[in-house]
C-alpha cells in the first residue's frame, strides 16, 4: 500500500492568499526576525551606591525589624516604624538648626519688635565700652580688643531682649538668632566672626580688622539698629 505523500498546508491555500503571503515576505518595513537588545549595565556611581550604601542599609533594617518580630511580635512593626520617625524628626531637627529655620515663624515678629518698654539708649557705656577697647587695642592686641566687644554684645544683648537670651547660645548660633533684629545682625557677625578666626583658627586680627570691628560695633550698638 503506497501512502500518499504530505502537502504542505500552504500549498493547499488559495493562490491569492500565496500572492499576498509573499507579498509581506518581500516588505522591508516590517519585522520578521527578533532583535538582539544589547545588555544595559548602570553607571558606577550606582553600582557603589548600591553596594555600599543601598544593600548594607537594607540588610540592617531587615535584621532589626527580624530581631523587633522575634522578641516584640505584632509589636515590632510599630516599634520600627516609631524609630524611623524618631529619627526622621532628629535628622529634620538638625537640618533646621543648620539653616537657622528652627525658629523662622518667629522671625518676623522679633524684627519688628520695638525695645523693651522702660529701656532707654544711655551713651555713656558705649564711649566706656570703646574706650576699654582701644586700651587694648593700644597695645597691639587686637584680638582681646575684639573680643571685649563681642562680650560687650551680648551684654547689649541680654539688656533689650533680656526675656530672650539663654545661657547655651553661641556667638555663630546669635549672628543668625532671630531675637537681633536684621539690621543689627550682620554687624554682630562680622565682629563673631573676627573672634573666632583669631581665637580658633589660628589668624591674627590685624589693625584694619579691628578697626572693622570697632565700627561695626560702635553701629551695633546704637538704638537705630535695633528697630
């Protein structure tokens, strides 16, 4: 018994669908074949921020969250959760008190701020303040000069914003306080910065640096600057 041989199923189709088959075939604008996509690799720096920030990261937050589900349970999710923001807020914190922000609402008001009822602009101590300074100034030492004047300050300070003042600010955490009204506060900068310089970076304060800070002060110190 002969079997008959297998056509090909496209031999059995109608000739115009053949024509139109090969047709397609022949059009070059269509894609007939799988296009090989070469490999995308990232940049280094995500390959090290990966490996040395992102995956050491993950790591320690998924043991503490295991050791916070094995010793506190269904608590141990609220617990890592309440330590994120904990930390969110303090890292926040920070930021703020980095820029100066911490306080900015009350910024406006306290520039605005008129003097102490009661307190009146004696220029007595100002001409004693100077005087004592260019005593020492007199004698080449600058730096004791501008640092009496910055001592000075803060006495000025304390006696208009007296309510204001505590005991923990610094003379950089001051020069960007909001309780010195603005026009005041560059000119108490200048003389904070002079002292830090010659007192914690090893600069020598120099006659015209002095001189920049007597004035400054002398100009700190007046009642124009601290409407």
């Amino acid at each position: 018994m002969t079997v008959p041989a297998v056509q090909p199923v496209l031999l059995r189709l109608p000739p115009a669908f053949m024509a139109a088959h090969q047709k397609m075939l022949a059009d070059s604008s269509l894609q007939f074949q799988w296009m090989t996509i070469p490999e995308i690799k990232p940049p280094a720096w995500l390959v090290w921020l990966n490996k040395w920030v992102i995956d050491p990261v993950a790591r320690a937050v998924g043991t503490m969250f295991h050791w916070l589900d094995l010793h506190f349970g269904p608590y141990g999710a609220w617990i890592f959760w309440e330590l994120v923001v904990a930390l969110g807020m303090l890292i926040l914190y920070f930021i703020l008190r980095h820029f100066g922000w911490l306080h900015f609402w009350q910024r406006k008001r306290v520039a605005e701020e008129n003097d102490p009822e009661g307190w009146q602009f004696d220029p007595a101590p100002l001409h004693r303040y100077l005087a004592e300074a260019d005593a020492l100034a007199g004698t080449g030492d600058y730096e004791a000069a501008a640092h009496l004047l910055l001592l000075r300050s803060f006495e000025d300070i304390a006696a208009r914003r007296s309510n204001q003042l505590r005991p923990a600010h610094t003379a950089r955490e001051m020069a960007q306080a909001p309780i010195i009204p603005e026009r005041a506060r560059p000119m108490f900068a200048l003389i904070a910065a002079q002292v830090e310089l010659s007192l914690f970076g090893d600069a020598r304060l120099d006659a015209v640096g002095w001189e920049r800070c007597r004035d400054a002060y002398r100009k700190f110190a007046m009642p124009g600057s601290w409407i």
